[in-house]
C-alpha cells in the first residue's frame, strides 16, 4: 500500500492511496474459506461447495468490504501519523466505471485542512467585566419578601390592595378552568386592581388577560396554560373569588433569622442585609461571568482573522447528513455553522497552546464538588469522602455526564485563564443597571 498526499493550497489537499492484492489478498482468501465451510447452496453438501462458485456468488462483496477496511485504517492512521489536522472527515473523489479486478487499486480523498493563526488573548480594546452590586434598594424589597414569604395569613371579608385573593378563573371558548392566588401587588392593570378592591368571597370579577400581571411570564401559570398560548392571549376571563387574606409581615427577630440561616448566624437586622447583599452578589457573579464569557467569545470571533476551507466543508455537509442535500442546502447549513466552527478552532487553538485540557483527576473533583453542593439543597452538609467517591463515580460512569461535566470544567478554566490573561475593565453595577445594559 503507498499512500502519498497532494497540496492544493494551504486548505486543501488530496490523499492517494493505491492498494495492491498483496495489501487484501490473504484476508480475502482467508474469509471465502470459512464462508465455503458454512455455506448451504442448493444441489452440494455442507463444506463441499466449489471455491469457483463461492468466490462468483461472494468473492467482489468480500472484496469491496476489505478494501473500505483497509482504507479506513490506513487512511486514518496516516493522518495521525503525519499530524495533519483536518476539518470535518475525508471525502473520497467520485470514479465512474471503477474496475475491482485491476491489479492496483487507486483512490483518492479529498482533505479539508485547518488553518494556521494567531490568537490574541490580551484584545487591543479592552472587555467589560461587570461587577454586579445589591444596592439599597434590592436589599430592602428582598426584605419585604422575606417578610411577606414568612408573614402570618389574617382572612378577610372584603378585597382591600395589599391583599391576595385565591379564586378560579374561567374562559369556555379558550378551556380555562383554573385555581389561583392572585395577589394584588402582582398586577399591573390599574383596572384590574380596581374592579378587585372592595369584592367578597362568591364574587365573580372579569378580568382582561393583556396587561394583567406586571410580569407577563406569570401568566400562564396563573391561568393554567401553556406558555406559547399565554403570551398572545387577550381575552376576558371570569375570576370567581373563594378567599381573601392579608399577609402579615413577619417581624424581623431571631426566630425568623433562625429560620433563614441557622441558630444565631444572625442576629441582626443588619446583618441579615449584609448576608442577604453577600448571597445575591454571589449569584450575581454567576451571571456576570457568563456575560464575559459570552463577550469575549464573540469578540474571538470577529477579530481572529483566519480563512476555512468552504468549498470543502459545503461538500461535506452536503453528503455526510442522513439525507444528501442540494449544493443550495449545504452553502445555507455552511452559513449557519461557520461562526461555530471558527470559535470551536479558536477555542482549540488557546486550550492547547496553554495547557488548559480537562484531566480525569479535575474533573472528578469538579464532580465531588457539584455532588457537594446538590446534597447541601436537601440538608446533607458534611457527606463522607468516601460517599462522595463511590457517588462520583456513578456520575462518571455516564458519557452524557462525563461530556456535560467536562463542558462545564471548561467553560471554568476558560474563564479564569481569561480573567488572568485578557484585556479588561471592571464596571460596577447594580442588578438593575445591568439587566437594563445588557438585556436593554
């Protein structure tokens, strides 16, 4: 076998690879052999068939099938060994008319080849890293809430504008039929508010669906819908009133504080707006992490110039789906994915020149941790190493879970090799400034 590549150009390449009888001959023997020994053909005994006929009825199958093996191989084992680093797969050059029973025979593949470039880490303009802060304002409606959420129920006769109200609300022609706590610091309607306040239990209200709530994402859940129908409904609906209460805010001592975080962790007002603004900047941290990730990925993207190999990669979509796909097709499914593909090589390209791979003894420690963290959800605080272990290893025994891990512990090393290494600014903000920057 002699396999020999030919340059196009710095993207493309063809590989040749010609194949004699003395590269399949003996496997091929060596197969038909056991096939004659099994074969059950009509008018011959078990084992007595004729190698003629065998090889006539099997011999160009076994032929072929051999040949795409050693094809495969080799092919794949030269790549390695001559370290080329290819896009997608090899895609084999049309032959028309190919003749299996020449003396050698030739193939050729066609390469897409990955560029050549530069990352530049440390960017010419510098990045936003938000800072998000709790400011006053957050701390003390999350006070409200806590107060609110752990307050005492006092039931009433009448609506009044502080209060929640638990009913049913219906629509025939749309199939609503659903109970619900409507509280009235929730709605946005001022008309809404109004034809509520003053109404008792048995009451029926209509309501109109567009504008309700100050959140639109309540809706669906308040009406028992779904959300894809919630968010284009505009329609009346009855709300039948079966009880009124009125929250009363728990007060702010050390039974509640307590109940929050624990026997004497906190003990004052103050400091539970301290903890309360420590646990929201560190949930905030998440969300600002991802900000800078998202950021600075993009900005890869548009300023590391390199070219790909469209022609090729085009073909490869075309051919290499479930279903082959028009030339037309394959350039629109290009578009889509190149901006993909140039971050995935971008991403490559900074993992390997800074030694930033995922090793199994991270990632099992990166699960442990991840394990830790749900356990704490259900109160389990100080679980055994040696439980920690034996459920890690569980974990790792799933692919699905080893590549969602994995992805994960990236992203994390990507993000602290950025923070070290890159370009940026800190802009401090509060939670309401950034969603408004970022989310407009």
């Amino acid at each position: 076998m002699n396999i020999t590549k030919e340059q196009i150009d710095d993207l493309n390449a063809v590989v040749k690879v010609a194949i004699t009888k003395e590269d399949y001959q003996d496997k091929v023997d060596t197969i038909l052999k056991d096939y004659k020994k099994q074969a059950n053909i009509p008018g011959f005994r078990k084992g007595q068939v004729p190698m003629g006929l065998i090889k006539k009825q099997y011999g160009k199958a076994v032929l072929v099938d051999e040949v795409n093996k050693l094809l495969q191989d080799n092919l794949n084992k030269y790549l390695t060994e001559e370290k080329l680093d290819v896009l997608g797969n090899p895609l084999p050059k049309q032959q028309d008319n190919f003749d299996w029973d020449k003396e050698e025979l030739a193939f050729e593949f066609e390469l897409g080849l990955a560029p050549d470039f530069e990352v530049a880490v440390k960017t010419k303009k510098a990045i936003t890293h938000y800072k998000i802060v709790a400011d006053k304002k957050m701390i003390s409606e999350q006070v409200t809430r806590i107060q609110k959420q752990y307050g005492k129920l006092i039931n009433k006769d009448v609506v009044g504008k502080n209060d929640e109200v638990s009913g049913t609300f219906t629509n025939e022609a749309e199939e609503i039929d659903h109970q619900a706590l409507l509280e009235l610091d929730k709605i946005k309607s001022k008309k809404a508010i109004e034809s509520l306040i003053g109404k008792k239990v048995g009451d029926v209200v209509t309501l109109k669906t567009k504008g309700l709530l100050k959140e639109d994402n309540l809706l669906a859940g308040t009406l028992g819908i779904p959300a894809e129908k919630a968010d284009k409904l505009n329609i009346d609906v009855s709300f039948t009133i079966s009880e009124i209460n009125e929250r009363e805010p728990a007060p702010l001592d050390q039974d509640l504080f307590d109940k929050l975080f624990g026997k004497d962790e906190v003990k004052t007002e103050k400091e539970l707006r301290a903890r309360i603004a420590e646990d929201s900047e560190k949930q905030f941290e998440q969300q600002a992490d991802q900000k800078l990730l998202n950021d600075i990925t993009e900005y890869f993207i548009e300023n590391t110039k390199f070219e790909l190999p469209a022609g090729f990669l085009t073909k490869w979509i075309q051919v290499t789906g479930e279903k082959e796909l028009s030339e037309d097709e394959a350039t629109e499914e290009y578009k889509k994915s190149e901006k993909g593909l140039r971050y995935q090589l971008i991403e490559g390209k900074i993992i390997n020149e800074n030694n930033l791979q995922v090793q199994f003894d991270e990632l099992k420690e990166f699960a442990k941790g991840f394990i830790k963290s749900q356990m704490a959800q259900f109160g389990q605080l100080n679980p055994q190493e040696e439980e920690l272990d034996n459920i890690a290893a569980r974990v790792l025994g799933n692919q699905d879970e080893v590549k969602r891990l994995s992805e994960q512990l990236m992203s994390q090393k990507l993000l602290n090799f950025y923070k070290e290494k890159a370009n940026l600014k800190t802009k401090e903000v509060t939670y309401e400034n950034f969603v408004k920057e970022v989310y407009g």
